[in-house]
C-alpha cells in the first residue's frame, strides 16, 4: 500500500501515480533518454549495442543506478564476479544504469540501459521515469529488436513511430500481444506528459544466435532522427558489412539456408515496394552531408 508520500513501503513511487514534470519543463526541450534492456526484447543483442556505441563515440559521466535487488531474478541474470586493476575482487550486479551522454551539439542524452526486469514491472518503469524526470528528460525513445523472417541480404526493416495520447484511439493495425518492458515504459512515459518514441529493428531469426552489428547499425540510423548532432558511425559500417559476409558465406555453404534466404528475398520483393520516394531519398542525403561535416 502507497504510504502517505506517494511511495510503497520500500521507499519507491507508486506505478498508478507517476510523476509529471512541471509546466515550464512541459513547454521547453529538454533532454532525451534512450532506453535499450537485454533479453527478450534485444534480438542480436541490437538494441543494446546502439546505447554502447552511443557511449563509446561520445563524453559521458554516470547519473544514477537503479538497484537489481527488487527487480531482477539473480538465477536468470546472475552477478559476476570481477577483479579491478588493482587486484581487488568485486560482484557487478546487473542494476540499471542511466549515464549522461554529451554529443557535440544539441541536446544532452541520458541513456539507460540493464536487463529486462524480472518482476514488478510498473513500479521500476515509475521509478525509471522519475529519474528521468528529475534530470530534464522531455522524450523518451526506447529501443529493441525482434526476430523476424528478414533476409540479411537486404536492409533490415526499421520501424519508429511516437506512443499515441492514452485517449488516442488505435488504428486498424495496432499490435496487440506478448510487449516487454520498453512498451510498458514508453506507455507510462506518455502518463507522465513525456513525448515517447519506439523504435524497433528485424533480425533475421536464422542467425540470431551471434550479436548483429547490422541491426545495431540499423537502429543507430534511425536514431540520428531524434538526436541533433550526427551520430559518428566509427566501424560499425566495416562491422555490419563484414557480418554480413559470415552470413553469405554460412549460405554458400549450407544450400537449405540459400534457398530459404532467395524464398525471404523473394516474399519481400512481393510484399513492399522499394524505399525510393522523394522524402526517403531526402532523408538519406541529409544524414549523409551531416555525417560528412561532423567528419571534417
């Protein structure tokens, strides 16, 4: 039961009573939050690269932790034991971290990232998004990445689309199912009066088993729309490609897998019609020119 502050007994925000930032934060940009969680929503690990690649290109300092204890079932992500240069011996808990990200220009970037919490799901988004809140975070884009009949030879499908207003009706093709945690998070981002953003990338499920620089990749492109300053792309362009080499190869060499990967190249072809519209080659140029003079 919610004691007289607002919070449960263990001292956390009440999920049904999620914070909302004040007017003046409302009516002003602020800064944006990048979510991204291991597990069932991070197929090819590629929801959770694009918040490392966000951290390795760019300054960041670490802003909060949110502890694992309540949240996260130790058998299914367990602590490491680790030793320090100095020779000390340490447990890393799988808490989730939010660190402040600074690009060159353009708003700051709090990133969060950790695992799929096992248990209490609303009580940690609220707690996620009050933290958000209290370091001046106005939209919240969450990541993730799903298993998909997508062939690798192609580019992976992206999808980005803003959470609707909760008395927004749904479209004719709005998901219903199964969601993980980022779902549950951009949904009670929207309580809170914060703009939220999804985006989600396809891996082909035939070789899920490996990280997927192609879909990190992927996602990290669709990204840049949210972010002012060009997202450098370091070797992430030399990875993707060379992922997509072991893939061919596995193809030449296993005539069951070519053929599935023509029968997928096919259905695609069928179903969609290639990405060449006026606005969609804009688009492209744009972010390429960004890029050239981020480089120079």
């Amino acid at each position: 039961m919610p004691g007289a502050d607002g919070s449960d007994h263990s001292g956390h925000p009440d999920p049904q009573d999620v914070p909302t930032p004040a007017d003046d934060a409302r009516s002003s940009p602020g800064r944006i939050a990048v979510a991204a969680f291991s597990g069932w929503n991070d197929a090819g690990e590629a929801a959770t690269g694009a918040i490392e690649h966000l951290l390795e290109v760019w300054p960041h300092r670490h802003l909060a932790t949110v502890a694992s204890e309540e949240y996260v079932d130790f058998q299914v992500n367990r602590p490491l034991l680790t030793t320090r240069e100095d020779g000390t011996r340490v447990i890393e808990w799988p808490d989730t971290e939010l660190d402040l990200v600074t690009p060159p220009r353009g708003p700051e970037i709090v990133v969060v990232r950790g695992p799929e919490p096992s248990t209490r799901w609303r009580t940690f988004c609220a707690e996620v998004i009050e933290l958000l809140i209290r370091h001046d975070v106005s939209t919240v884009v969450t990541l993730g990445a799903l298993l998909a009949d997508a062939p690798h030879t192609r580019p992976l499908p992206v999808s980005s689309s803003d959470e609707p207003d909760l008395d927004e009706p749904a479209g004719e093709d709005a998901y219903e199912g199964p969601i993980g945690v980022p779902s549950v998070l951009g949904r009670m981002a929207v309580t809170a009066q914060l703009r939220a953003v999804t985006v989600w990338a396809q891996v082909p499920h035939y070789v899920s088993q490996n990280p997927s620089p192609k879909a990190v990749l992927a996602l990290v492109r669709e990204l840049q729309r949210e972010i002012a300053s060009p997202v450098p792309l370091g070797d992430l362009e030399e990875e993707a490609a060379a992922w997509q080499r072991g893939v061919d190869e596995l193809a030449r060499t296993d005539p069951d897998v070519a053929e599935y990967v023509q029968r997928l190249e096919r259905a695609q072809d069928a179903a969609e019609l290639p990405d060449a519209t006026g606005d969609a080659i804009a688009r492209e140029f744009e972010q390429f020119l960004r890029r050239r003079r981020d480089e120079e």
